[in-house]
C-alpha cells in the first residue's frame, strides 16, 4: 500500500475534502453545513471522531468529512497522530482526500510536525493484512493533498513521516505473517533483501558461521528446530562524521511453541508475533534510509524458532554464550534470552556509545503493565529517560521498571554460572537482569519489553487488530536525535 502526499493551494475536484472542528470553538465550524442535523447524528466534535455530510458549496463539489479535534487547549502532535489514524480507517475506500486543517493549529504547534504526524496517521490508519483472506477488500486510498497557501512547506515533513509509517506496515506485516511460512532463513532473506534495495549494508550468517561465532545461546534454541537459524546485521551509515554509534537488538523468534516447556494451545496461538522485536529494529533501520540521522546505527538480529523435538535443548542442559558464561536451561520456554545474550554479546564487542534491545519477552511485563505498555528497563538513568523522552514523542508509550541487583541471586544456579530463570514473581526483572549480564558495564544500554503492545487481540484508537509494529518510531525517533552522553 502506497500513498502519495502532496500540498495545493486548493482542493482536487476528485477528493474527499476533510475538515476540522474544535470542541470549544464554534468559529472553526464551516457555515454553509447544516449543524443541527450533523449533532443529532451525534457527532461531538470529540478527538478523531469522523462523520461523512453531504453537501457541495464553492470550496467543496462533492463528499465532505468533518474529524473532531478536540479542546483546542488540549491538541498536540499525538493527537494529530490519531486524528490522521481515524481518517485512514474512515477514507480508506477513497482514493483521494484533501485537508486544509493544518493551516489553524492552536498551542505553537507547528505546521511541519503536524504534517509529518498527521501523515504518519493516515498511513497507519489505512493498513490492512488480508494476504490470506479470499474476499479481501484493499485500501483504496492513495492520495492525500494538505491544502493551504502555506502547505508547500509542509511537503517534506509529510513525505518522511508516511516514509516512517511506511516501515511500521511493513513490520506489521512481518508480525502478521504466518511462523511456518516466514521461517528464520525467509525472514532474513526477506529482511535482509529491503534493506538492501534502500541501500543499507547487510550481512546475512548462516549456520555454520553462527557456529564459528560460538553463539551457544541461539545454537541452543535452535536445536528442536527443523530450519536453520540466522543472525542478520543491518548497519545505516550516515553521510559524514557521525554523531555516535547507535546499536539496536532486536529478538526473532519466528514462532515459540515453548520447546520442551510446551506451551498450551491458547497460549501458543499468537506465538508467530515473538518476532515483534526483530520486525521493530528491520523496520526501523528501512525508515532510517529515509530519516537520515547523523548517527550510525549498526541492528544485530538473532533469528530461529523454538519448537520440540528428539533432540531440542533439554531442561537442565547448560549452553555457552558468546561472551563465554554458562547458563543452565530450566525453562526451555525463556529461550528468548538466549539469543538475546549472543546478540548483546556480539553488540557490545563492537563498543557502540548505547545499545537499545526490543523483545517479547515475558508475560510478567503484561501483567504488571497490560497490552498498551511496554517495560523499560536500564543500567543508566540518563539513557533510560532519553528512551523514554523518544517514546512519548511518538506516542508509544513504556514505563521504567527497576532492575534489583538482589534479585540477580534469583539466577544463581549450582552447575553453572546462570539459570535462565528466576522466581515466581518478578519475571520481568529477573529477564531484564539476565540479559544485564551480556552489556558491557561501561555502555548505556536499555532494555524495551513489547510483550503487550507488539500484538493486540482487539483493534484500539490507535492500533489495529494483530502485529502493531510498536517500536519502529520510538527507535527512529531515537536515532534522528542521537548523541552519545
């Protein structure tokens, strides 16, 4: 799905012509549209609220939309964001809409960052997976025109913010795609193919290279497992000195039946999204081709599957890691720590100045945040609230959570140097302080758990239904503005 955003003076004849109405300003209603008839159908002018009128006057020939903003006190660029989502769910069976909202923003908002939020909105808005569905019905949407004397300024920042959203579909669609069709070495080919098309440099290992790379902990998960594993980097190299080195982790667990820990049957139904954290990180770095941060960015991307079999890791089985510590496996279910220590591992080797991992990893961070939040975790206060900083800029929303060192006992084991579980309670943590022992003390490093917002079982206000693509503009964001501390 592509859609095209340009800027005009006026509106296409062809466009469905969308307009904004604050709350708590009568003056922002169009005169000649017939208000008393468009409140009885109950339209409140509420944020994102969308209502079709018919009408035609000399700026408007055909279909008119009416989107709610809100309190004019109360609108900011998040806010342009669901807006712009609504109306890609709402006009997506339009090919072609205009808006001239953005030429009367309240609050110093300005016109290139709501162009590029609003953007970013419609595309999201207007995604849909039916790959496999025999009465699909595809967006029809294909372009929308900012409308305005002043909207040729704003072209740019709409161009890269629908470049972004474009990257977050595409990990949607990672995300949605079947575990046995999108199998380990297909997700690299797959990945490591876009990336190259947009000009990224990208190194694709295959098994017998992971072997000489002493990657014990995804050797180990792999070994249920009936397809090879892969590890993929993707490197963004920036035009000129860069400003620092950025390096994202990303967990690509192509589908988790638990391993010999089996999971229940309604427990492994959505398990084709544990690779939500891999999706993340590929997409961003797609995004970064456009985004052209002044910081290198170097994604590290441990792929397989964690399946059952005659000779899949056993409970009580110790794995090598990369950075040489033992870990005794008691639960071949938290196995996506350990492809995360190789690739944290391999990370920290190459001294990067801060290293960002995304993952899936328990439901404990679920049950303390629920399916909206994702866990941050940190061994650097100014890096966590930096990361933190970023995702509320982009409206995804994470909440720190602590990182006990007398939890780290939890892990101790009598044959090896780890366990790769801790206690009943605290699972978040004691994942967070596992994965701690693969980071190099001296590099900022955070830890983002997306086991509740990488995958929703019901569409909300600002996500669909499945694979979310949370992450990508948290890390692009993070990217654009990144400086080593």
């Amino acid at each position: 799905m592509t859609i095209s955003f340009s800027a005009a003076a006026k509106a296409p004849a062809s466009a469905v012509v969308v307009l904004g109405v604050f709350a708590d300003r009568t003056d922002s209603r169009p005169a000649d549209l017939d208000w008393v008839a468009i409140e009885a159908r109950g339209f409140a002018s509420k944020l994102a609220q969308v209502q079709f009128v018919e009408g035609a006057s000399k700026d408007r020939t055909g279909l008119t939309a009416i989107v709610g903003l809100g309190d004019s006190a109360e609108l900011d660029l998040n806010g342009i964001r669901r807006i712009g989502v609504a109306l890609g769910r709402a006009l997506r069976k339009h090919a072609v809409i205009a808006t001239p909202m953005l030429e009367d923003l309240p609050n110093g908002l300005v016109a290139a960052a709501a162009a590029q939020c609003l953007a970013e909105g419609v595309v999201l808005g207007a995604y849909g997976f039916e790959k496999y569905k025999s009465d699909a019905t595809p967006a029809l949407l294909k372009k929308v025109v900012l409308v305005g004397s002043s909207a040729r300024a704003w072209g740019p920042a709409a161009v890269r913010g629908a470049a972004i959203a474009d990257a977050v579909c595409w990990a949607r669609d990672l995300v949605n795609e079947p575990g046995g069709t999108l199998t380990p070495p297909e997700l690299a080919k797959v990945a490591a193919a876009k990336a190259r098309r947009v000009g990224l440099t990208v190194r694709v290992h295959t098994e017998a290279a992971i072997e000489r790379m002493r990657l014990g902990g995804l050797l180990g998960v792999n070994r249920g497992s009936t397809n090879p594993p892969r590890l993929v980097e993707v490197i963004y190299e920036p035009t000129g000195r860069p400003t620092g080195t950025l390096a994202l982790v990303g967990k690509g667990i192509t589908f988790d039946s638990g391993g010999l820990s089996l999971k229940t049957g309604p427990g492994m139904m959505t398990m084709k999204c544990d690779m939500a954290g891999a999706a993340a990180v590929f997409g961003a770095m797609i995004a970064l081709a456009t985004v052209k941060p002044r910081a290198r960015v170097h994604a590290w991307v441990p792929i397989t599957d964690n399946m059952p079999s005659g000779d899949a890791v056993r409970p009580g089985d110790v794995l090598r890691i990369r950075n040489g510590k033992t870990v005794e496996v008691l639960n071949t279910d938290a196995e996506g720590r350990l492809v995360l220590a190789d690739a944290l591992s391999l990370a920290s080797e190459t001294k990067p100045d801060a290293i960002v991992d995304l993952a899936t990893l328990t439901g404990a961070c679920m049950v303390a945040l629920g399916s909206s939040i994702a866990g941050l975790m940190s061994n650097n206060d100014e890096w966590s609230a930096t990361v933190r900083a970023a995702a509320d800029t982009v409206g995804e929303r994470v909440w720190p959570l602590p990182l006990p060192a007398d939890y780290k006992k939890q892990l101790d084991s009598p044959v090896a140097d780890m366990k790769n579980i801790g206690g009943a309670y605290g699972g978040s943590l004691t994942a967070g302080l596992f994965l701690q022992e693969f980071v190099a003390a001296d590099i900022p490093w955070a830890h983002l758990d997306i086991a509740g917002p990488a995958f929703l079982e019901a569409e909300d206000a600002d996500h669909p239904r499945g694979g979310t693509g949370f992450g990508v503009r948290l890390l692009v964001e993070l990217a654009q503005n990144f400086v080593p501390a």
